[in-house]
C-alpha cells in the first residue's frame, strides 16, 4: 500500500492546500492502493501530529510500502526529525518519494542525498543541545538551585516566592557536621562507620532511616555544604571542573553545587576528576570549612584507590559479575576467601548466606559453562558467515544473467522487447537480494579468537574481557548453585 502524507499549517500563504498536495502525489502513483493521511492546522516544526503519527504505526506494521509526499517540507521542518522519520521507514522497509524535489530513496541519487541529511541533522542536534546547556548555566548563574529534590540537610524553597534555593534543617546540618569531623579526624574511620555512628546518636536518614555508605560518601562529597571561598575555588579548578563565577564571588558568603553528569557510577562522583562536571555558587551560605572539605575529598580519593586496588583482584574474573539471588546486589569477598552479599554486610538489609560455596570450585565450573557457550558461538559464527556467502552467490548469478540479457537485446529491437520483462523481473529479484544483503548481520565475534579462547582464559585479565562481553550477570545462590544471565 501506498501512503500519501499531506501538511499545512494554519499559516495559509505557505504552502499548497491539502487537496492540492494530494493531487500531485496521485499523478505519481500507477494503480497501486493508497491511504491519504492529512494533518491540517499543524507545523512541521515538532512530530505531534496525530495523522503522522498513524502513519508511523501503520509503517510499522508493515502496511506501507512507500510514503509519497508534495515537498519534503511536509513530512517535516526540521532536519533532525525529519532524519529520524526517514530512518524509521528505512528500518521498516518503506521507501520514500517527494514530487516536488524528484526525491526518491529507491534511487542511488536519494540514498546519497539522505546521506548528506543525516550529517546535518548530527550537527543540527548538537546545535541545540549546546543551546540548552548554555541557556541553562545562564540561569544558574544567579545562585539559584538547580539540582532538583533538596539534599541531605535541607529543604527546597523559593526567594521571593520566585527564585529556587535551600534552607537548611538545623538537626540534620548537625548530623552533617558531626559526619565532616570524624571522617576528618579519625584514621580508621570509614564510610560504614560514619554511618553507625550516626546512628548511634539518633540520627535517620531520610529513605532507609538507615545510614549505609552511599548515603554518607554522598554528603561528604557534596560542596553544598561546604562554605566557598577561594580554597573551595583552588580546589575545583584543581580538578577541572568548570566553574561559572569568576574567583572574586568565592568570598565565603555562599555555598557551591555541582551540576554535570555523574561519571563513575550512578550513586557517587569520582573523586579526582571533575571535568565534566560544572560548579556555580548557591544563593545560601555554606557550614563546612572549605579546608576541612577538601581533607575530606583527599581522604575519601585515598580511599577509594585502596579500594579498586582491592577488590577486583580478590574476584579474580568475577569482579562485578556475581550478584546475590536474594537481594541482586553485588556478592563479594570480605573476608578472603568468603563471599558475602554486599546488601547482608554493608546494609544489613539481606540475610543470604554463602559461607559454605566454595569460590574456586564456582569459578572453575562458570569458566566450563562459558567454554562451552564460545564453542557454540564459534559454530553460529560460522554458519551465519555461510548464510551471507549464500546469498551474495545467488546475487552475482542473477547480475550475470541479466547483464547477459541486456547484451544480447543491446542491438536487437526484437529481443530486447521480448527481454524486457524477464530484465525487469531479474532486476527486482536483484533489489531483494541486496536489500537482504544490506541488513544481514552476521553475529560478530572477530573481538577474541574462538580458537585459543580455552587456553586464554587463564590469563584473569583475558578472563576478565571475554567474561564481560559474554555475561550479563551471575545469580548466585547460598547453596553455590548460580544462572548465568547471558547478554548474547
Ligand atoms: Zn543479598
């Protein structure tokens, strides 16, 4: 089926009517079936239009075979959606046709011209993504807060009923201040026992009202609390960060915040790198010393070396692959060669058990079952590469064939009329071929030889690479039976 699409906005000097749009895509149409789909009163600035949006399902159920339209303006206004729209049809078979442009996908000279579209929709996105980012840092530039739901310690609130900002919540600043102090000054102090002690003095934090380490790592890292002023400056200049107000604003009077993806995982920033992050200064005042927090940052970068310099090698290939069953959070070794649930040890909050699960013999019979998946692997790798080969030797046989019949008609008026349809039918078949052609996708594992892949996982960092490309996540269970969840 055929759709026709058809757009005018409310702005009538623009553009031909509905009808007349319509029209012409009919004098492009054989006898062919077709739906009319119209949106009338509607820009092409956005893709909210209901009877595009029909469409798009329509194309998706496969019912289209190609989409014609006046002028390319119709289907959409903007090079970015207008890109999208064209990839969509392309991923469901459907072709494309403008008959004001003489535009048509089907064609080499239209898959060229999408080409070139799709270059200028990539810059025009980045375009507007850098225009939001920058109209956003012009807002926060007055100190107002940006960072959404209130942190530990305070509320949300507005100045003047207009601007966003903070106040703070006296007991919980206190809680604060007491985490700040002995994170500072007590050497064997870390993250868990910030948290019990703050407990231990009635303190709750706000979802769990238990403290665990994220919840305390978070506060510590956080310049909302800290009082800015040129150190705090010094210090995030230090890390790359970006800084929106010029060093003379850090006089002490305010606090910073940190906007900016965060990078190394989703609860936590990393320590010591912050460039990609952006700091402004808040329109409150700060309560931490800006020395102190810094001690702390250093204390907690310390940390969190000892840390990733710990932990993996005790996993051996299973480092972040081995989840409790129970609970799915991280199993892992405390307590060489045990493995405990991080949600039973460090929250308190899980009661599997795996003492008895012997972790050499559980690391040798998940490398058995992954030897045997790549042995499998090797085999779908190979017979997918006979699919493709399959289909590229019928392709060539029919080029053949009907190049051999253009020849022969070339100067023969007779055979050529006699040719024609059989050229025309060998021609499609063509088409088809080179379309199943270009969306084969053979599964690709040239990343690692399959061959030597026995041998290779000895090596724990080989191990390590195969493993994350092959495993999702391993569900263990306190008996030391697991499923492995598997990402191919
Ligand atoms: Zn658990």
């Amino acid at each position: 089926m055929i759709a026709i699409y058809a757009r005018q906005s409310i702005d009538k000097r623009e553009s031909e009517s509905i009808e007349t749009q319509i029209n012409k895509c009919l004098k492009l149409i054989d006898d062919e079936p077709y739906i009319v789909y119209k949106d009338k009163g509607f820009s092409g600035k956005n893709t909210q239009r209901p009877d595009l949006q029909r469409m798009l399902d329509d194309i998706k159920s496969k019912k289209i075979r190609a989409v014609y339209v006046y002028r390319l303006d119709r289907i959409s206004r903007n090079i970015a959606d207008f890109y999208q729209l064209f990839q969509y049809m392309v991923d469901n078979n459907c072709s494309f046709v403008s008959a004001k442009e003489n535009f048509d996908t089907s064609t080499a000279s239209g898959k060229l011209l999408m080409g070139i579209l799709a270059q200028f929709a990539q810059i025009e996105r980045e375009t507007i993504q850098m225009r939001v980012k920058d109209n956003y840092y012009h807002r926060i530039q007055d100190g107002r807060w940006a960072g959404g739901p209130a942190p530990y310690g305070f509320k949300n609130g507005k100045i003047d009923d207009k601007i966003p900002t903070l106040y703070k919540i006296d007991d919980e600043i206190s809680a604060v201040k007491l985490a700040f102090n002995h994170y500072e000054d007590d050497f064997s102090m870390s993250l868990g026992k910030v948290a019990r002690l703050l407990e231990s003095k009635g303190y709750q934090s706000r979802k769990r009202k238990t403290f665990d380490n994220v919840t305390i790592a978070r506060i510590l890292q956080n310049p909302v609390y800290a009082i800015a002023d040129e150190t705090l400056y010094k210090y995030f200049k230090m890390r790359k960060a970006k800084i929106l107000n010029p060093i003379e604003e850090w006089n002490g009077t305010r606090a910073a915040a940190i906007v900016g993806k965060r990078v190394s995982n989703k609860n936590t920033r990393k320590y010591t790198d912050l460039s990609e992050q952006t700091v402004y200064l808040t329109n409150f005042r700060g309560t931490i010393p800006s020395i102190q927090f810094v001690k702390v940052q250093e204390r907690l970068a310390q940390n969190q070396q000892i840390k990733r310099a710990n932990a993996p090698t005790r996993m051996k290939e299973l480092a972040g692959l081995l989840k409790c069953a129970k609970c799915e959070y991280a199993i892992k070794i405390y307590n060489d060669p045990k493995l405990d649930c991080y949600k039973n040890r460090g929250l308190h909050d899980c009661d599997a058990q795996f003492k008895s699960v012997d972790f050499e013999a559980l690391r040798k019979s998940i490398r058995t079952k992954v030897i045997e998946v790549i042995k499998n692997l090797a085999e779908r790798v190979e017979e997918s590469e006979r699919g493709y080969k399959k289909i590229e030797d019928e392709l060539n046989e029919l080029i053949e064939k009907r190049d051999n019949l253009i020849e022969q008609s070339l100067n023969n008026g007779k055979l050529e009329r006699a040719f024609s349809n059989y050229i025309e039918k060998l021609q499609d078949q063509i088409e088809q071929k080179e379309l199943q052609l270009s969306t084969y996708t053979p599964i690709k594992y040239e990343a690692f030889e399959m061959r030597h892949i026995e041998m290779e996982l000895g090596d724990i960092e080989k191990a390590k690479e195969v493993y994350r490309k092959l495993i999702k996540r391993i569900l263990l269970e306190e008996n030391g039976d697991y499923t492995i969840e598997w990402k191919i």
